[in-house]
C-alpha cells in the first residue's frame, strides 16, 4: 500500500521507511509540515503524521486534511505521554496514535489494522478463488502451494485481488507500487504484470488488460 510518512528526525524516518518497505509498502517522506501539505493532496492509503514538525505541526496538517472532506487514515506519532495531546489528536480525526519510542513490531501491527479497516477487511488474510495472501507475512499460496513473489508482485497482487472486477489504471498503480522516487512509468507497470501473470498460471482468476483503461482481476 501507499504511505505518506510525515517525520523530520532523519534517522527514525529511514529507519521506518526501511521497515514498512520489506514488507511491501511503498514510502514518500515528508521533513516538514509545508512540504507535507502540499504531499498530502495525493492519493495515500495512511499518513503517518509527527505531532512536532517544523513549519507547521501535526495537529494543523491533520485538522487540513479532515476540514477538506479526505478520510485517509492517520497514525499519529507522538513523544508526548500526556493523555490531552492523545484525547486532542483523536478528537481531531487520528484514527491512531503511537508513543516514541516504539517497538517497531507494534508499528507493523497498527499500520496492518489501519489498512485493513480502509479497505473495509477484518483480518489480515485476503482470498480470492483459490488465493489465500497473508498481509502480516506477506506471503501468498495458491492451492495451498506457496508463490515465490517479489515484495512489489505481492503488493499488485493485494491491490487487484482486494477489489476483482475493478478496473485500476496504470498511473493509479504506479502511485500505489512506486515512491516518488523511483521513476516508474507505464511500461514499468507493464513489466511487473506480465511477470505476475507467469506465476499465476493455476490461479482462479486471471489478470485481464482493458486497453486504454488499465488492468482487471476477474474470476474464471
């Protein structure tokens, strides 16, 4: 999935983005509170947003972003342990809060039940005809027959097995699969799905291309 993380200590953010990135994410960082608003008009499926930044603060970024109507899901970081700056993040629309420092294993956690609650799921096993894909391993099997997928193949697979039917264009998957960074384009997304395709020969469903429109998982 997408993730915006908002922090400006540069050791805890390439500490988070490494982890949430083995395990399937993909990452943009943000170092301030003027960047981040500018960032946080794109299409993320959870912010992970530092209640003290430079420039402008967490509390004013997420109250922003709720007084503009978007639900993305928010997991506030905090060094604070009093409970009115925890009571005051929630009330203006947190989904979740975490205290510095963190067990980087309850990170893994709550940003796994955040997304699963976006995508409207209550556990973290998602399956489709004879697919059973496992968000907390990241691993997926077919027939109970494990798939050798790389991190970016079982992030795709997640994206078009969550919804089958629906149509996902491809600069919608290269904001989904790609960080700002990486300079992926259409040919790039073309790549990852024709490899996707050799290893799901056995599947239940296939990978169909609408041309011009994009990409569409659909049951046999």
């Amino acid at each position: 999935m997408r993730i915006l993380l908002v922090e400006d200590t540069d050791d805890v953010a390439q500490a988070i983005a490494s982890r949430l990135a083995a395990i399937g994410h993909t990452v943009d960082r943000a170092a301030d509170g003027l960047l981040a608003a500018g960032m946080m008009r794109g299409d993320y499926d959870l912010i992970i947003l530092d209640v003290m930044l430079p420039k402008m603060d967490g509390f004013a970024l997420l109250t922003r972003l709720r007084e503009a109507g978007r639900d993305t899901k928010v997991l506030m970081l905090t060094a604070c342990g009093e409970v009115d700056e925890r009571v005051r993040a929630l009330d203006l629309g947190a989904d979740d809060y975490l205290m510095k420092p963190f067990d980087y294993r309850e990170l893994d956690a709550r940003v796994r039940v955040l997304l699963r609650r976006g995508g409207g799921d209550s556990t973290n096993i998602l399956a489709c005809a004879n697919l059973r894909l496992d968000r907390k391993s990241r691993s997926a099997s077919l027939d109970d027959r494990a798939l050798e997928l790389t991190r970016r193949e079982i992030t795709l697979l997640e994206i078009l097995a969550s919804k089958p039917g629906r149509i996902f264009g491809k600069a919608e998957l290269i904001d989904r699969l790609f960080t700002l960074d990486d300079n992926a384009n259409a040919n790039t997304v073309e790549q990852y799905v024709a490899r996707l395709r050799k290893k799901l020969t056995d599947a239940g469903f296939e990978i169909r291309t609408l041309r011009g429109l994009g990409y569409q998982l659909v049951l046999k």
